[in-house]
C-alpha cells in the first residue's frame, strides 16, 4: 500500500520538522524528519547517537546515496528503507557489524528489483536497541 500526499508542502528558511504517521490495520507508527531550508536548498540535520547521514541528498535515479553512521560497540545491526507510508521498501543491512564508521549504498531499487518512484523516503537504523532516521530524497 502506497499513499501519496496531495497537498502543498511549506517549510520556512530555517531549522524545520515533518511529523510522518501512518496507519494500518490499527497500528500507528510515526517518525519525525528533522531538516534545515536554506536559500539553496535543503539540508537534513545528522542524527545524534549513529552520526547517521545520507550524501548526495536529494540523489537521482541514476545513481545512488551513500547512507553513512558510526557504531560505538559491535552488534547486531539492520539499516532499512521506508515510504512515506511505513511500508518496507529495501533492506541495505541485516548483520553482525563491527564498531567504527560504515558506508552502505542504495540505488533507489526495491526489495523486488524494481526502480522505485521519485519522492521522500525513510532510512532506519537500529542497533543495541537504538533507532534512528533520517530523510531521503530521490529525484527522477
């Protein structure tokens, strides 16, 4: 299930949220994307615990984003990407991981094979029972 948002988004120059929330079947999982406007652009604010980022952001079809974090400790470690809707687009990470600085990419195709369409996406990280998120933006 995919659910488009048909009305005008604003945001002011300056440090902004989005509060995403979805719901299925009577479950509601919400998440907030922290990010700055500026006169050029946008900038999507660094997690706190993972140094979680994405570059280049907004990426483009024809090539893919980098998704960058930091683990202090070794451990179990899933990196996944969400629509707008909380749906499961693709998995990136599902394993043991050591600690230190990792890079992951992903190329806008989802767990089927297929290109994905152009819009905001959620890229979530947990590990040691720690979650984080944070925006991405693919243009076509």
């Amino acid at each position: 299930m995919k659910f488009t948002y048909l009305d005008d988004l604003f945001a002011e120059v300056g440090t902004n949220e989005l509060i995403v929330t979805s719901f299925y079947g009577g479950t509601v999982a919400a998440d907030t994307i922290s990010f700055t406007v500026t006169g050029t652009g946008i900038n999507l604010l660094p997690s706190q615990v993972f140094n979680l980022s994405v570059s280049p952001n907004p990426f483009s079809s024809s090539a893919s984003v980098s998704v960058s974090f930091d683990l202090s400790i070794q451990g179990e470690t899933t990196v996944k990407v969400y629509d707008l809707s909380g749906r499961e687009v693709s998995v990136l990470v599902n394993s043991e991981m050591t600690s230190g600085k990792h890079t992951v990419h992903w190329d806008g195709i989802d767990q089927d094979g297929h290109p994905v369409s152009a819009g905001l996406y959620l890229c979530r990280i947990e590990s040691q029972g720690v979650i984080e998120t944070i925006g991405l933006c693919l243009l076509k």
